[in-house]
C-alpha cells in the first residue's frame, strides 16, 4: 500500500546525505537520478526497514539495500554496498 510519507524530522537531510554519498561513491554528475526509498520487511531475519536505493547508468538502472539506520550513517561511517544491476 502506498501512502504519504511521514513527516519525520531530519528525514530530508538524512535522504540528501545518501544521495550525496551515492554520487561520491559510484562517481555520479550532479544530474543522475538517485531514488531514496524506506520499505518495511516482515520476512523473517529481514531488517524491519530497509533503505532501498536506485540510481541509472545511461540506460541501466542499479539498486542496492542498507538495514535499518545505515542510510542514516552513510555519512560518516564505511558502509559495504553489493551493487548489483536490476531487471525490469
């Protein structure tokens, strides 16, 4: 179900901060479009949220997940990213 996302203080520099660790990371412009998106997982052994990021590459888009509370750490910690292409 989608819905409004809650107004969380500091959620927005918290997503500014990944999407500017995104850009430096993987050495993207200024121009690259980067998604931000927190999701729940009720899986088993599943993080409760993750923090799921998209970004593309000419025509290929790439995404990755960090467990809850990494996102908000991406700034200043070391934070192992498996970048892997996604199938549409």
């Amino acid at each position: 179900m989608l819905g409004l996302a809650k107004k969380i203080p500091g959620r927005l520099q918290a997503v500014e901060r990944m999407e500017e660790w995104t850009r430096e990371r993987f050495g993207l412009p200024k121009e690259a479009a980067i998604s931000v998106a927190e999701v729940a997982c009720t899986l088993p052994g599943c993080a409760p949220i993750e923090t799921v990021v998209m970004f593309w590459i000419a025509e290929q888009r790439y995404q990755f997940k960090l467990a809850e509370g990494r996102a908000r750490g991406a700034r200043g910690g070391r934070v192992g990213v498996l970048l892997r292409p996604s199938h549409r």
